[in-house]
C-alpha cells in the first residue's frame, strides 16, 4: 500500500521490449536500499523490483499494465515519481493509494496561477467518480480534487509539488495514470448493486 506521497523521481535508464512485457531500468537515489521482489510506485504504478545491479533497478510492465497505464509513454531520461511502499510504523501523509491505476487521464488545461498551478484532466466517464475536496491520485501523487466533473476534475498545485515531481513536465494532451479513491470506487459499487436489488 502507498500513501501517494512521492519521495523522489526516478530516471528512465533502458528500457527492454521482451515480446508482449517491457522491462525498464531506472536509477535513483535509494536503488542501493531496494531489494529484489519489492513494490515500488512508479507515476503510481505498482511495480515488482526484479533486479539490481550498480546501474539501477530493474522492474517489468506486462501487457495488462502496458494498457491500463501511461508506460507505454515512457522514454529514455525521463523522469517517473517512486514511492516505496508505506511501513506499517509510517504515517499517513496523503491517502490510501494502491499503486493499481484505474485509467488513463489527459491533461486538458494548465494555469499558472502565479504562485501555484490548476490543473484540469479528462477521463473516461465510467473509469470512476470524484467529489470535491475528495483525494485522486494523479502520476502516483496524492492530490486533492477542486472542481469534479462526471468526466473530469481538477487540481491545485503547490510550488513543492510543481518542483520535487513531474507534474511541471507535462502539457496539454499528456496521458497521466489515474487511481480513483478507493472509498469512492466502494461506494459507487455498493450504489450499483443497490439500483440492480431494486429492479
């Protein structure tokens, strides 16, 4: 589990097509703390650590991931937001995130707001819902919903957040991985299942 808090960004080093799987080296600063079968959030993928030598870590993208994410997006030196997972002594900065993204978003608009940023991202209508002031989890970072559409919404952006992640890096049209709030996606199931009883 993970809290969408990011620690870092890793760099995309390689990356290795292996008939329908992807393997990516990245490097960071706390590869020499990782070990091999360790999760790690990767722009809010959940990943497997597969190996690691001097020149990084290893981790592998299936088919499924490939198509439910923005990996396949992914070049040589670009930056990704990691999390490792979140210790069972550790605090909870942000929110329940599980590293399974739901869909893929599209920026729509940027605005700077001198000082800060909002950000407005598309999404398909049935991938999930949110509310306002509610938490999404964008590229693996735990944000805080403004204005929530059927097919939308939008987010604020802090200066920290704009600088220590690679929300700065993206422009109008990009893909990002989205992770719905898991209260949310409970409710909408259990709100489904209520309309289906009463048919």
């Amino acid at each position: 589990m993970f809290t969408g808090i990011i620690e870092q960004q890793a760099k995309v080093e390689e990356i290795v097509k292996d008939q329908s799987n992807v393997h990516f080296r990245l490097s960071s600063l706390f590869q020499n703390e990782l070990k091999v079968d360790q999760s790690v959030a990767h722009n809010g993928v959940c990943l497997t650590v597969t190996k690691i030598d001097n020149n990084g870590y290893w981790v592998t993208a299936i088919d499924e991931t490939l198509q439910r994410t923005n990996l396949n997006h992914w070049h040589v030196n670009d930056l990704v937001n990691v999390e490792r997972c979140m210790p069972a002594h550790g605090r909870f900065d942000g929110h329940i995130v599980q590293g399974h993204v739901d869909c893929v978003g599209t920026v729509d608009e940027i605005h700077d707001l001198d000082g800060s940023w909002m950000i407005f991202i598309a999404h398909p209508q049935d991938a999930g819902i949110t509310v306002n002031k509610g938490s999404i989890c964008v590229n693996g970072i735990s944000l805080t919903v403004v204005d929530s559409f059927p097919d939308a919404f939008s987010v604020a952006i802090i200066p920290y957040t704009w600088e220590h992640t690679n929300l700065s890096k993206l422009k109008t049209g990009d893909a990002v991985n989205l992770e719905f709030d898991i209260l949310g996606k409970y409710l909408k199931k259990f709100s489904v299942s209520l309309q289906i009883s009463k048919k």
